[in-house]
C-alpha cells in the first residue's frame, strides 16, 4: 500500500473487534473498492479487544492482520499512539463500556472523533464522554449506521421531520450482559425511530421476553414511536414512519446503496469541517431511551419515565 498523499486525513482505528473496521479501511485504503472513497485513508490503529466478551476477542488477530497485510495499516500499542500519530479518530471498540475510559485517554490530542455504538452503557458514561470532549474541545458524534441508510432518509427529509405523528421501526436485538438488553444490538431500531421522532421522548415502557423485545416510547403531543427487537434470528431492519394523512414503509434490505457507505460519508464530512450529524444531547437521550427500556422490561413494563 502506498502512504497517503498529503492533501488525504490520516485516519485512526481504535479497537479492532468490530467488522465496521474492514469495512471503513476497504473504503479508503482500496481504490477498487466498490464504495470506495477519497479524502482520507487509514493509516493507524491500535487492537484493542474485551476479554470477557468472546465476539469482540476472538475477532482481533484476525482483524489486527487483515488491517495490516492487506490494507497496510500500522498497528501501534496504546490509543494515544493513535491519536498521536492521525488526523482524525474511528473509535470502533464493540463494548461500550470501555468507551469512556478510551475516550479520556485520547481527547487531550483535540482530534476530531466518530464514536461507533454502543455510545455508552449507561446515561451517565454518555454525559461523562461529552464532559470530556467539552473539557479538551474535541468535535465528536455517535451514531447507528442505520440513522444513515437511504431507506430512511428518503422519507425523513429536513422538510418531513416536523409533520412525524409516530414511528414504528423493529430489527435484530441480540442480548449481551456486559452491553445489557437494547444498547448491544437493538441500538440500531432506536436510532432509526430518534432519527424519525426526535428528542423528546417523555417514558418508556418496554416488554421483554426470551426471544423479543418491545419498547414503546410516548412523546409530547401524543406521539408515540415503538422499536421491536428480536432474538429469533431475523436480522432484517424495517420501519413505518406516520404522517397525518399517510404512513411511509423503511425497507432498509431494499436499498442498493450499503448503509455503511452512507455512514462513512457522513463521518468524512465531519472530520472535514462539516456539522456535527447528530446533537449530542439526542445521543443521551438514546441512551437514556435504552436505560429506561430495559429498566422497564425487568419491572414487568412499568412505566419509566425520562
């Protein structure tokens, strides 16, 4: 591979447990790459791994090697090394719960940074890591790659978001106890439904079972949006978003365009100068959202509120 002309952003990886991170470097580091895009190029990145999650460990030797023989990529010991050494960050660590203490260890360098979900496992590490980026004035943003998909952004425009009356949105939500109930998986339907509904949402009820889940959400004006995740092995992601006169379906198997594409277009936008894609104060209240819902499904569907 040869080293990134110097008009193109050296990109850094954190945590190489995740296939977002083969992805994101085919796009830049592989010019016959189908979603191949320029501006950028991954040049750095240090392993990571959770040891007590089997998926996230058992898929860093692998990922560590591909980074480096196939897309050269230089593989480094710490997070600061990364930081140190790129334009700007991909934290990719697949448990949330190490996001916080990554995060810390990184802002001091002020790089710009796109955050992959889980954000956080809690509403308290989402406003720790926004304290910190305010601290040290780094530009940061979180997000589902399905808030991204062109499935939903054809029918949630800037001009049809305000007249959203409800939502409806359900895909897979696989349970890991570290990550627990809807932030391992089922953050993908919730980020669909805030990406329709917006901040706001008041309380949450959610019903769990063994092979699903069912959280409905009440916001003001008496707008209610739901998220059903299932644990039965469908992994397709479906919405219907309401309108006052009419409801619009979100296929997001029926787009040709990969909603990853979508997603790293967005986050190269970012780390060139653009807007931050998600406000994030709407990115604690997803986490707050999910809090609430599993709080909820372990309390027999109580109401909680926001």
């Amino acid at each position: 591979m040869n080293p990134a002309p110097a008009s193109e952003l050296k990109l850094g990886i954190i945590g190489l447990d995740t296939s977002h991170v083969l992805v994101f470097s085919d796009t830049f580091n592989n010019p016959a790459s189908k979603q191949a895009l320029k501006g950028a190029r991954v040049t750095v990145a240090w392993p990571g791994g959770s040891p007590d999650i089997p998926s996230s460990i058992s898929r860093v030797p692998g990922y560590t090697a591909e980074l480096r023989d196939k897309f050269g990529v230089m593989i480094v010991d710490s997070p600061e090394a990364v930081a140190q050494a790129a334009d700007a960050i991909l934290l990719t660590s697949l448990d949330g719960r190490t996001h916080p203490g990554q995060f810390e260890r990184i802002a001091p360098f002020g790089k710009p940074v796109f955050m992959d979900k889980p954000f956080a496992v809690s509403t308290a590490d989402a406003k720790k890591i926004f304290a910190t980026a305010k601290k040290h004035n780094v530009r940061l943003f979180s997000s589902s790659s399905l808030r991204f998909t062109e499935a939903l952004v054809k029918v949630v425009t800037p001009e049809s978001k305000p007249l959203v009356r409800g939502a409806d949105f359900c895909g897979a939500a696989a349970h890991e106890p570290t990550n627990p109930g809807l932030y391992w998986y089922g953050i993908h339907a919730v980020e669909m439904l805030y990406a329709a509904m917006g901040r706001g949402c008041r309380s949450v009820r959610c019903v769990s079972t063994p092979t699903q889940d069912l959280a409905t959400g009440l916001w003001p004006e008496g707008r209610i949006g739901t998220v059903r995740g299932s644990r039965t092995g469908n992994y397709e992601m479906h919405g219907l978003v309401h309108f006052e006169k009419h409801s619009a379906p979100v296929n997001v198997q029926a787009q040709a365009k990969p909603f990853y594409a979508s997603l790293t277009e967005a986050y190269l936008a970012f780390f060139q100068g653009g807007a931050v894609p998600v406000d994030p104060e709407e990115t604690i209240e997803i986490m707050r959202f999910i809090e609430a819902a599993n709080e909820s499904g372990a309390n027999d569907g109580r109401e909680v509120r926001l």
